[in-house]
C-alpha cells in the first residue's frame, strides 16, 4: 500500500489491485534489482539492433529500425525508473539524523 510517496510493508494482499505486497524491503530491493537488469538487457538488445540496422549489416531487418529506437527510448526510461523508486523517502536533517518524510 502506498500513500504520499511513503511504502508501508504489509504481509497481507491488496485485493483491490489484484497484488501481493512485498513481505520486506529486502525482497523490494530484489524485486527492483530484477527489473533493473531486465530493462539493461532490453536496451542492450535494442541498441544491437540499432547498430545492425544503422550499418546495413542486417538489411532484411531494416523496417525494424525505428522500432529498436523506440523500444531503447522505454527501456531507458525504464531503467531511470527502477533506479529512482525508493522504498521510503529520507530527509537529511543538519544534525545528521534521518527521519521519514511524512
């Protein structure tokens, strides 16, 4: 469940949604770290394509082009995504002492 920006770890499911809450903030970090690699593998995939097209070396595959260049564009976006989604929000006081953003 999650509420101004604030995740609250919940063993229950959101029935609502149709998903399962994560159990731990551990398993979110695992979670987003997969998600993290999938979206480098799509860009890894598009930019070969890319390449291969850009250099005719793949002629057949040419209509494909402006598609791959799409497809990098999400992948990227997604991959900025999974690296900015934060489980809870911290702000650093001058003190040093953190608190959680309310």
């Amino acid at each position: 469940m999650v509420t101004q920006g604030i995740t609250f770890l919940s063993e229950t499911s959101d029935q609502a949604a149709g998903q399962t809450v994560p159990h731990s903030a551990k398993q979110q970090r695992r979670n987003r770290r997969v998600g993290h690699e999938l979206s480098k593998t799509g860009m890894i995939a598009s930019l070969t394509v890319i390449a291969l097209t850009g250099f005719r070396i793949l002629k057949p595959m040419l209509p494909l082009h402006p598609l791959a260049g799409m497809a990098f564009i999400g992948f990227a976006l997604w991959h900025v995504y999974q690296k900015d989604h934060r489980v809870v929000h911290l702000k650093h006081p001058a003190h040093g002492k953190r608190e959680p953003v309310d």
